[in-house]
C-alpha cells in the first residue's frame, strides 16, 4: 500500500480480558456500512466494521499497548493522528463522509 499523505485519526482501544484483551484501533472519521459504524483494525481479523459505541466502551490502550499495531498500521500506508477521545466534529465528519459516498452511488446507479 502507498503511504497516504493525509492523516487519519484514531483511537486506540483495549478488550477487557475475557474478551482477549487486543488492542483494536478506531477510525473514527471513516464510515462503513451504517450511520452508527467506523472502520477499524485488529492484528487478528485486520480491516472491519464496528459499532461505534464500542470507542466508550472499552478502555483505552496506553502507547506501550498500542504501539505494535500502531507501527503495523503504519507499515501500510497509513499516517496516523493519535487521538484519545470520539468528538462530535468526527462523529460529524464521518456522517458527511457516508452522506457523500451513498450520494455518489446513487448517482453512478443513474447514469
């Protein structure tokens, strides 16, 4: 993958134990399928969809936590903004996001 030039913000999170306790990194400003998913990224399962309450619902990765996934994120392409929480400008931007691409869709499916 080409390293992006723009940065993506994300939040890093961690599962409780019983969970398996991996770190799971948030982005927040990227849509998926619905109004109430981001993506994200796991070491296992890589790239999905997930429901954005999960962002105040599990606890947050210290760096020394984060920073396997954070280099292996970078190791393809992304170049990242760290933040620690969701904000209503990224639940905002995210929205428009999904607004635009339905748009496009819509659109291309006209023509």
């Amino acid at each position: 993958m080409e390293k992006d030039t723009e940065y993506t913000k994300v939040i890093f999170k961690k599962w409780p134990k019983k969970e398996g306790g991996d770190v799971i990194a948030f982005f927040p400003e990227v849509p998926e399928d619905s109004f109430d998913q981001c993506a994200s990224y796991q070491h296992i399962g890589q790239h999905s969809g997930a429901t954005i309450s999960l962002i105040g619902d599990l606890r947050r990765a210290t760096p020394e936590e984060y920073q396997p996934l954070f280099k292996e994120l970078e190791g393809i392409g992304y170049r990242l903004k760290v933040c620690k929480r969701l904000t209503l400008a990224m639940y905002r931007n995210r929205h428009a996001e999904l607004v635009r691409i339905r748009q496009k869709v819509l659109e291309a499916s006209r023509k």
